[in-house]
C-alpha cells in the first residue's frame, strides 16, 4: 500500500503544524529530510519519542520535532512519522511537497481513519466517532462522540448481536428437535422480545441524539410588547435584538445560538403576535408562526399580571410542540402561579428558564446511549423491521423463514461496526472526514 502524506492541522498561521507520514517508507522518506545528531537510519530512531533535528528539503530549512509510531501502534496500525513544524500555511505545504517529491501519495480526506479502520484499529462505528467529535460544537455532543468512539456504544450493539445470535442458534437446534426443545425456543423468543424492546429505545433516542447535534431549537413567540426581544438579549448577555416600546419592533426572525450546561440551544425570536393591516408585520407574524410549528420548544411569553385567553391556548395547542409558558416582566407585575417567571430586564428566573428548556427538550437522559448517526439508525431500523417480522411469524409453520429475518436482523446490525457493509457506506463515512485525519 502506498505511503500516504498529509497536514494534519487547520491551515493557516498557528504556534505548530504537523504533517503526518502513514505507510511501510514513512520513515525512510521522513529521514531524507530529518537531520538530527545520532539519527541516520531507520535502526537508529525509537518510538514514540519526540526527536529535536532540522527539517531541510525544498526551500525549507526548518527546526522541528519529529515523531515516530511503529506499526502495528500507531493510529493508522501502519508505520505514522509526524513532523511538528512551527504553524504556517507555506511552510506546512512547503513540507508536504517535499514529501510528496519523495514518493509520498497526497492522503485524501479521512484516509489515516479509513487505513485505521481496514486494519482493524477501530470499527466504522468507532470512526464515526472520531468525526462527530472533530465536529462538536457543545460539551453535549462531545460526550456522546465519545460514547461512540471509545466503542460503549459498539459494546451495547454487540451484546444485542450476541443475545440474537444465541436465540438464532437455540431456533435453528429445535428444527431438528421441536418437541424436546419446546422450553429452550420459548425461553429463547421471549429473550428475543427483550432485545427488540432495547433496540427500539435506542431507535427512539435519535430524536434526542439529532438535537445534540444541530441544538435545541426555541422560538420565542407572544403577544406584542410582551418582552420576546429583550428576553432573547437578556439570555446571550448581549443586544443583539432590538428593544422599544412599540408594539411590533421586531419583524424577522432573529437567530442566535448559544450553549447552555454543554447543550446548545438555537433561539429565534419572533415578531409578536397581534392583529394588524400593516403587510410586512403580518408577514412577520406569518413567520412566527412558521418558527412555532418548526421549533423543538416554544417559549409563549406573556406579561406576569395576565392569564392566557381562549385565543391564545387554542393558538399554542396548534404549535403542536412543548410549549413553555414565560411571564415576564416580573420586576414590575410580580410572579404567577404557573409557567416560569422572568425578568429580562433583572435577569431573575433565566437560568432557571434555561434548565427548563433543556429539560424540555432532551428529559432526562443521563446514563442511556444515545443514537447520534443518520446510518446507525437505518441499520437499527431495518434489523428491528426483520426482528418483527420474525417474532409476529414465530410459532407459524414456516420456521426457516423465520430464521431468514433473525439473520437479516442481525447482519443489518453488524453493518453498525463496518464488519458487512459494502464500499460505498465505508466511502461515504470517510467522505466526511477532513484531509488529515
Ligand atoms: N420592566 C420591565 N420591562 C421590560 C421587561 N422586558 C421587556 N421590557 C420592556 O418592554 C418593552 C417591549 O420590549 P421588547 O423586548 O421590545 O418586546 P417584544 O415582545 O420583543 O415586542 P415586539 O418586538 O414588538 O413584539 C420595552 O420597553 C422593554 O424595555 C422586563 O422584564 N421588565
Ligand atoms: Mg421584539
């Protein structure tokens, strides 16, 4: 295979860039270039040490570190030499040309990952991971790519694969043998109800997996003047909306995300809901109404002295969505008997506002696994489809079909991890990576 070569760090000017070798002539064609006391050939450099030299080739005279990973430890499971070189686009791509003079072959995105995965240093699953948390932009989402990439979750997919293979094999012994093992498949098909029950809790957390990644969305909608804009500026800790008392300042959406206890939430506030002749409002409100229905959580904001109306519940039950009931301005009107009570203008009650919004949103979800990956959940569907087809045929005459869905069942599991999914799924995962890694 051949010696692939990459910048493994974001271009641009920073304090180190590092430009990785993986492949069998890593180390020779790294020390073409590397020149440090006592280092001359391959014999002579140790693992996993970082080595002071210079790094001399093309118009490059540069003092670096460099490191070295012997097969089969290293994160590719191939020979990985690593030149830490200070930061700098030119000169990071000036080391890279020089590698690549030297019969190094440009790695494409993910390919370091891709040659891990083929040698089986982590699963596809695992990979996945790495990515997810390349990409994390919240603590949230950061704790689950590293449920995936440490493999917790790839252990919690095995044992279901496991639990169904031991029910496949029990089934396929009481072919032979139906009256005598009677007890064992019974035992056997209620074990594999069990196994379907998990997989459609761990299909269910997607929704929740989804809104880590992308944020809970909140729409701040209400009456006019009601404080929607203000409540919005009082949460980022900044104006960002624009803030009067006339009924009807705000008429976009105005978006703005932030993070919250690790979760972030993206806040739309929206123009207040009123009746009105003028054509760019009740264009406004039209989208008010849009980034409702849209929203994970609305917030309704009324002042704290009123109670909602007739109008107004039946308006919130058509959002169809949580709905959390915001009384402001209690500063001035006092609290209210229900929903959560705020001042935009002191600030008391936001914090509490945001726990709620995230409780809301995600519930309570500490200890379970959660589905973060659009593939992992169509494997899961398909095998809790086959699963189903199998348990409603079980007890029916047609027992070798029933075995022909615990197997689909199964395989489209083991899809999770890479082991039978075909090349253009492992393309396409990899295709998500950046050059590098
Ligand atoms: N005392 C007090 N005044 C507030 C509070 N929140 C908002 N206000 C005032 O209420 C008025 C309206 O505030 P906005 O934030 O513009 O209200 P809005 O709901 O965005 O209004 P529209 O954009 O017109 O729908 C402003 O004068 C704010 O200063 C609060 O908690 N306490
Ligand atoms: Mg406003």
């Amino acid at each position: 295979m051949d010696t692939i070569a990459a910048i493994s760090t974001p271009l641009g000017a920073g304090a180190i860039g590092i430009v990785r070798l993986s492949g069998e002539q890593s180390l020779s064609i790294a020390l073409r270039f590397f020149h440090c006391s006592g280092v001359s050939e391959p014999a002579d450099v140790t693992p996993n040490m970082l080595r002071l030299g210079t790094f001399i080739g093309g118009s490059v005279r540069e003092k670096c570190m460099m490191v070295y990973f012997r097969a089969p430890k290293s994160y590719t499971g191939e020979d990985i030499v690593e030149f830490h070189v200070h930061g700098g686009a030119y000169l990071t791509e000036c080391v890279l040309d020089t590698l690549l003079g030297a019969g190094a072959k440009m790695a494409a995105p993910g390919e370091f990952t891709r040659r891990a995965f083929f040698n089986g240093k982590v699963t596809l699953d695992e990979a996945e991971g790495v990515a997810r948390m390349i990409g994390a932009e919240s603590e949230a989402e950061l704790r689950e790519a590293y449920g995936l990439m440490s493999g917790r979750f790839h252990a919690a997919i095995d044992e279901l694969i496991s639990e169904l293979t031991k029910v496949l094999s029990t089934l396929e012994a009481s072919l032979d043998y139906p009256e005598e093992m009677a007890e064992e498949s019974d035992d056997a098909i209620k074990r594999a109800y069990e196994v379907r029950d998990k997989l459609q809790t761990l299909l269910d957390s997607y929704k929740t997996g989804k809104i880590i990644k992308s944020g809970i969305t909140v729409a701040i909608v209400g009456k006019t003047n009601v404080g929607k804009s203000s409540l919005m500026n009082s949460i980022l800790g900044y104006s960002r909306a624009i803030v009067t008392d006339v009924h009807g300042t705000t008429r976009d959406v105005i978006e703005q995300s932030m993070v919250h206890k690790g979760v972030k939430i993206n806040f739309q506030d929206t123009a207040g809901l009123r009746t009105t002749g003028d054509l760019v409002e009740n264009i406004g409100i039209e989208r008010s109404l849009m980034a409702a229905r849209g929203a994970d959580v609305v917030l309704y904001v009324m002042e704290s002295n009123r109670e909602l109306d007739e109008h107004e519940l039946s308006e919130i039950r058509g959002f169809s969505k949580k709905v959390i009931l915001v009384n402001n301005k209690i500063d001035v009107y006092g609290s209210a008997s229900s929903g959560v009570n705020v001042s935009a203008k002191t600030g008391e009650g936001v914090q509490v506002l945001l726990d709620e919004i995230v409780r809301a949103a995600l519930g309570d979800r500490r200890s379970a696994d959660t589905l973060m990956e659009e593939r992992h959940a169509d494997c899961l569907r398909r095998a809790l489809r086959s699963l189903n087809a199998a348990l409603s045929a079980c007890g029916s005459a047609e027992n070798e079909c029933v075995l022909v869905d615990f197997r689909e069942s199964i395989e489209a599991l083991y899809e999770i991890g890479g082991g039978n999914a075909t090349e253009s799924i492992i393309n396409d995962v990899f295709s998500r990576f950046c050059v590098g890694k």
